[in-house]
C-alpha cells in the first residue's frame, strides 16, 4: 500500500472510531458541546470551513482515481485471461485489481463517513442546545404553573372574601333599610300629626277671623249708635237716662272678648262717670 493510500486508510480508521464515540450512549450531548466550546475549536473555527472542503475535494479525486484504476484493471484481466501466452500476468493483474477495488473501497467510505461525521456533529450541537432549551423551557414551565396556582389560590381566596363581604353587605342593607322603612313610618305619622294640627290652626284662624270681622261689625254699629246718643243727648239735654238704656242694650249684645271696654274708652267723661 502506497503512501497516500495508507494516510486514507488512516483517516478511514480515524472516522469510523469518532463516529462510535459520539455513539456511546453514556455521554450526554451537552457534554459534547462543551467540549465543542473550547477555545481550542474557536481558533481552528475559522479554517474548518476551507479544511472540509479541502479533504473533500482530494477524498473525491482519490475515488475517481480508484474507480478509474478498477476499471482499467477489469478490462486487463479479461484481455490477459483470453491470451494463453503469458501464465503469471492474470495472477499479477489481479493483485493489482484487488488493491484498486480496496482503494475504491477505502476512499469511498472515508468520503461518506466525513459527511456523516460533519452531519453527527451538528445534530449533537443541535440537540444539545434543544436539550439546554428544554430545560430552561421546564423550568418556566414548573414557575408558571406555580405562579398560576399561586394566582388560583389567591383568586378563590379573594372569591371567599367577597362573598363574605356580600353576606355582610346584605345584612348591613337589610338592616338600613328596615332602619329606613320605620324612619319613614315614622315620618308619615309625624306629617299626618303635623298636618291635622295645621289644618285645626287653619280652622281656629278661619274662626277668628269670621269672630273678629263680626265684633268689628258690632264695634262699628255700637260707635254709631254711641254718636247717635250723643247727638240726642244734646238736642234732649237728659243724656244720662239715654245712655242708660243705650248702654245696658249693647251689654247685653256683645261677646265675652271685650268690645265693652273700648266703648268705655269712647264714651265722654260724664258718661264714664255716671256709669
């Protein structure tokens, strides 16, 4: 085996026992991303890119080559079978057969397990940050349903309150507005009492107005016939006897109010006198 060969063969072998270490079961992805997350992957970042697609290429020019030699090979051994001539030459190309095919083989392989350890390796970060995002994502969970039957809690614990404080309400309500009802009973009555006595005051002022206006009349008509009495007592000149009589017959029509003293007042002196 060549030299080239022997370095593909190498990386071959290489590939296939990353592959088996990222398949172990017993090593977390996060702590593969850790380990992706040395300093050491971040100075090499920048030239992984254009390394990858370097081993690519010289991995694919290595098959090409590989299927060429095979083909070449095949051809060989048919032309040289057929020639009887040359015993040792069919042996020998297929030997050389052999090597090609395991070079077509070997390249091949190294070419697929290079993509599928790039594919391995983002799908590990991947899965990795999902798992980070799932816990965190857990974790909120667990504090909002937390906070959720906290706020549940709370929300029947206000529930309660406000129905107690319902209950208390509607007992303080019925109680103001019995408190009421008899407030207002109570006025009502008192309105009634209040109105029966104004309208017996209205009565009574009504009576004696109509008592006032009739000793008025009777004041007036005792004043007239007192003038008249006087002027017959000038004309006769027995004014005493007159007034007598005139007198004792306005006594007996007045009220007990009082009208008599203010004739009293009006008579002249020696009328007073004589009575």
């Amino acid at each position: 085996m060549t030299l080239q060969w022997t370095a593909v063969a190498t990386f071959l072998y290489a590939e296939i026992g990353i592959i088996l270490l990222f398949c172990l079961p017993f090593i977390p992805p996060q702590r593969w991303q850790k380990i992706f997350s040395f300093n050491v992957w971040g100075k090499i970042a920048s030239f992984w890119n254009k390394a990858f697609l370097s081993i690519i290429v010289l991995l694919i020019v290595l098959f090409l080559d590989a299927v060429r030699e095979v083909r070449k090979y095949s051809s060989t051994a048919v032309i040289e079978k057929s020639s009887p001539s040359r015993p040792g030459a069919h042996e020998h190309t297929q030997m050389k057969l052999f090597r090609s095919q395991r070079n077509l083989y070997i390249s091949g392989f190294s070419l697929f397990f290079w993509l599928v350890l790039r594919r391995l390796v983002t799908l590990i970060t991947q899965l990795a940050n999902e798992m980070s995002n799932k816990g965190e994502l857990k974790n909120q969970a667990e504090s909002t349903n937390e906070a959720a039957r906290k706020f549940m809690k709370e929300n029947e614990k206000l529930k309660q309150l406000l129905k107690s404080y319902n209950k208390e309400e509607e007992h303080i309500l019925e109680a103001e507005n019995k408190k009421l009802v008899e407030d207002k009973e109570k006025l009502k009555t008192e309105l009634k009492k209040t109105s029966d006595a104004l309208s017996k005051a209205q009565n009574d002022i009504m009576a004696m107005k109509i008592q006032a206006e009739s000793l008025s009349k009777e004041y007036d008509r005792l004043l007239k016939e007192h003038s008249e009495l006087q002027r017959g007592s000038e004309r006769d000149g027995d004014p005493e006897t007159s007034m007598r009589e005139k007198h004792g017959s306005a006594a007996s029509c007045t009220s007990p109010i009082g009208v008599v003293p203010a004739t009293k007042d009006l008579l002249p002196k020696d009328n007073k006198k004589s009575l």
